[in-house]
C-alpha cells in the first residue's frame, strides 16, 4: 500500500483536512489518522493488525492509501465512459435555455454575453428569437423530456436581455404552463423593462427571477450603465421596490466585481442587502475580461472572502462560481460527477434566434442546429464529444490542479474567450479558483478544530 499521489492535506496543529484530488473524499483527519497515514511514506504491506484496523480501511475506502499498482486515473476514465453513454440521446438533459434576445437594453463594458458572443459567426445575424423557432424549441424539448419521463425540468430565458423580446417571452411562457402547469421558469433580466404588467404576469405564471446589482450607487453606476454613461442603480431600485409592491419581491442578486467596483462593495453594502429583506448573494468577478480586471488573485480572493463573511454574519446564503470546486467537495453532488456547470455534464441545451444549439447561452462552440435537434445527442457528436472532454478526469488542461476533479476545467466560456483573444484569463482563473478553494478550506478546517 502507498500514499495516494493526489491526496491533498490542508494541516493544523490539532487536524487536517484531507482530500483526493482525482475523487474527493473531503475527511477531517485527527492526528491518530495523520500518524497511521505517515507511516506509509514508503509503500508497504499492511501488517496483520492493519488488516484489521478500521482505521486503514476507512483511509482506504477514501482513497489516501492505495493500492501499489493502481492507477487512479483509470477509475475515472471507467467512469466517464459510462457517464457519456448515459448523454447520449440527452437522457441527462433537464434545461432549455431559450436566447429570445440577443441584445441588451444597456451597455456594461463587462458583460459576459456582449464580450463572449458579439463577435463570434456562430450565433448568427438574428438577434430576436420569433414565435415559430420559439415554439419549435420548446416542442423539442418537451418531448425529449417525455421521452425521458423527466418531470422536474426547466426553462431559463437569459444570455442578452429577454425582456427586449417580450412578445415571444410571454408568449412563450403561457404555452410552457400550458403544457405543464409545474414546470420550473426562470429569467435573467436586468429588470429595468420590467413594468406592472409585466411584474404582475411573472407572479401569475411564478416565474423566478434573478438579476444583478453592483454594489452601491457609486460602484454599480461605474460599471452597470446606459450606453450614454448613466448608471442604473436608481432605476435598479424602483424595479425592486415595483416587485416588492404587487408582493412579489426578489430574493436576492448577483454582483459582479472588477477593478472599478472593488472599493464600495464591501460589508456595509451586504448588511444594506440584508436589512432590505434579501436571503442571498451572488458574488464573482468578471469571468472573460482583463478590462477594468488588473487586481492580483489574493486581493479578489480576500475581497469575496470578506463578503462572504458579511453575508454569512447577516444570515444571507453566499455563492458563486468562485465556490464551484468547494462545494462540490463538501457537499458533493447527486449524481457524483462534480463538474464546474451543469451544462458541462450533459444537462443543458441552449437554443438561440437562429435555432442554434449550444451547451450554455454564453458560450461559442456550435453543437447543431434544431431542424436536426435529434442527431445532437448522437454518439460522438459534436454535443456528446464537447461533454466527454470536460469530464473531470478527461480535461488534460487539468492534469497536476490540485482540485482537478471537484473544478473540471472552470467555465467553458472562459477558455473559449481565452483561446480567441489570447488574454489568458483562464490561466488567471486557474490560480484564482484555487487559491480561493484553499481559503475556503482553511475556513472550514478552523471551525471543524472548533467544534471537535
């Protein structure tokens, strides 16, 4: 038997937070386990008592010891191969993300779909979704998931600003409750075209929302602008205060941070967030862009790191992408493929104006078209290859991260965005996500020291 080489140990004086980094298998170790795990520093055989020492079983079973032979990483290629078969005929898809529009009512020089999208031919000179590729889309999907027996799926509108659109979104909305009256329903919006009427339809059809403010009026206003300059934090407010009226009110947002924003979002904007009555925040810096972004990786990690803490302290839920890799260690995943979106599994599939097939609404790799929605699930298409190269396990970018099989490879976006315009925020992301699991780490370990 010997140490697994991708065991990871995170150590204090008292215990140590162990995991694999092909597997996971997050244990707190207290210093009986650390002792026997140190004694195999060199491979050896398990004496008599060892074989029967529960102990190094349960060292065993989590993967730290090993056997001399073994190679881990074939546990994960077996793994893979049996995780694709199962995409195949998108039997693992749960979500249509319907891109209704491609435009945006504002211009944020950080915009994720803008700087992602805009210049690149895949997604078409079509703009507005129409009635007829809506209604096909969504019979599409609809009988796949009859086909599949699925039940809890969803329907997400978001990318640009759907609400630009809001014929065919509404219309769309009345035909999906018509064809099944609990069917989830989300939209991305940044609510500023939102008005009582349409305030009043979402709460009819429970139609979930989710949005976005940068900080306070002097941060949000740096970065979340009109494209004449002006900022929208007041007009932010009054759709607030609109949805709080008809008691229908938002539960919380989402912030996005970069240079510009860095120094008014701080504590005091979370404990504003929590006496307004919201239970969670969303926090992440810009996923694609160097622009407005120069920071150093320990300066945007202690920042969301202090957020976090403000927002736990209030009673408020934190998340966020940069908390992907530890989530999915502590608190694992259903269906035990950690991977850094649901999209990058098999569970999505994102249709835009054109009719165009994507895994996200963000991203740029074209993976068919819906005159043959079909063949886009089929063995090694274009669909079923993207997903099977970012399996954690499979994505050779990945190999030697100490948190490669809880990351799988960060947002899809990000390394398309990365390889088309060179920037290497991917590689800044890397170090980013992982110093910022390691924080995340340190945090737990403290309070696990604590309450042992």
């Amino acid at each position: 038997m010997k140490i697994s080489k991708y065991l990871q140990i995170i150590q204090e004086k008292n215990g140590s937070l162990c995991f694999n980094s092909l597997m996971g298998n997050l244990f707190f170790l207290e210093p009986l386990y650390m002792n026997t795990l140190k004694s195999f520093h060199s491979p050896r055989e398990l004496t008599e008592k060892e074989k029967e020492s529960s102990i190094v079983s349960e060292l065993i079973e989590a993967h730290y010891l090993i056997k001399n032979d073994l190679e881990e990483r074939n546990i994960l290629k077996k793994r893979n191969k049996k995780w694709i078969k199962s995409v195949v005929g998108g039997r693992r898809v749960f979500l249509l993300n319907l891109i209704v529009s491609e435009i945006c009512n504002i211009a944020c020089p950080h915009c994720l779909h803008k700087c992602s999208v805009n210049t690149n031919l895949s997604h078409g000179n079509k703009k507005l979704m129409d009635w007829p590729t809506a209604e096909e889309s969504i019979n599409l999907f609809t009988n796949l998931m009859a086909k599949w027996k699925r039940k809890d799926y969803t329907v997400s509108f978001g990318s640009a600003e759907p609400l630009i659109n809001w014929r065919v979104l509404k219309k769309s909305v009345i035909y999906l409750k018509k064809i099944n009256p609990d069917i989830k329903i989300t939209i991305n919006t940044n609510l500023l075209l939102i008005d009582n009427e349409k305030a009043k339809f979402f709460k009819e059809n429970n139609v979930y929302l989710s949005t976005s403010l940068d900080g306070p009026k002097k941060g949000n206003d740096l970065i979340r602008i009109y494209a004449n300059k002006k900022g929208t934090y007041g007009d932010i407010l009054n759709k607030f205060k609109l949805l709080a009226k008809i008691g229908y009110p938002l539960d919380g947002f989402s912030i996005t941070i970069n240079d510009k924003n860095f120094n008014y979002v701080d504590a005091n904007f979370i404990k504003w967030a929590s006496n307004q009555g919201f239970k969670g925040i969303a926090t992440d810096i810009d996923l694609i862009n160097t622009l407005n972004s120069s920071r150093s990786v320990d300066d945007y990690v202690d920042k969301l790191m202090e957020l976090r803490k403000a927002c736990l302290e209030s009673g408020m839920e934190n998340f966020g992408s940069w908390t992907t890799a530890y989530h999915n260690l502590v608190n694992g995943c259903e269906d035990n493929m950690p991977t850094f979106c649901k999209a990058a599994k098999g569970n999505n599939v994102s249709i835009n104006p054109e009719g165009n097939i994507f895994i996200c609404g963000h991203t740029n790799t074209l993976l068919g078209n819906i005159k043959y929605f079909e063949k886009t699930f089929y063995p090694k298409s274009p669909y079923c290859d993207l997903i099977e190269k970012r399996l954690p396990g499979n994505n050779q970018n990945c190999f030697s991260c100490y948190i490669e099989g809880i990351c799988a490879g960060q947002c899809q976006i990000t390394r398309e965005a990365a390889k088309r315009t060179k920037n290497k925020r991917d590689l800044f992301l890397c170090n980013f996500y992982r110093a910022a699991t390691f924080k995340l780490f340190k945090e737990k370990l403290r309070a696990e020291l604590i309450n042992n």
